[in-house]
C-alpha cells in the first residue's frame, strides 16, 4: 500500500471515528444530564470516557503526523482540519434530524 493511499485510510477512519465518537457520546451526556439526578456516576462515566477516547485519538494522529516532512505535514494537518470540520457538521445534521 503506498503512502498516499495509507493517508486516505487514516483520513477516513479518523473522520468515522469522529462522528462516532460526538455524536453518540454528545448523546449519552445529553440523556444523562436530563436525569432526575444530576451529574450522575454515568454522565461522568462517559464524560472520562469522552476524554480518554479523544486524547487517545489526538495522541495517535500526532504519531501519525510525525512520520511526514514538514511540507507534507502541513497539507496532511489541513485534510485534518478539514475532516474535523466536516465531522462537527455532520453531527450537527445528524442531531437535527433526530
């Protein structure tokens, strides 16, 4: 597999990932936070998880990200920034609808 191809694996599963991750755990916090308790031991349940998940997938894009020349590096942040944007979106389409 070359390298390019690699780049739009990782692209893409990190956007599924991303969408995955707000949007059911946005959901879960949200579900949570209507209880008749609040903060709950399963608001911060998710909440820790929410954080732990999202710094594990920071930590291995920037091992990702190391492995590029500083030319490539910068176009590569771009795409994941652009794919971040794009996942923030969709979420915000998929709260919307239901």
């Amino acid at each position: 597999m070359t390298r390019n191809k690699n780049s739009i694996w990782f692209l893409s599963s990190y956007g599924i990932a991303l969408i995955l991750l707000l949007y059911f755990g946005l959901n879960g916090l949200i579900v949570n936070a209507l209880s008749d308790v609040f903060p709950n031991a399963r608001f911060i349940i998710i909440l820790a998880l929410i954080i732990i998940v999202a710094w594990s997938i920071g930590l291995g894009v920037r091992q990702y990200l190391n492995g590029f020349t500083k030319d490539i590096r910068n176009k590569i942040k771009n795409s994941f920034l652009g794919i971040t944007v794009l996942s923030w979106i969709i979420v915000l389409i998929l709260f919307s609808v239901t």
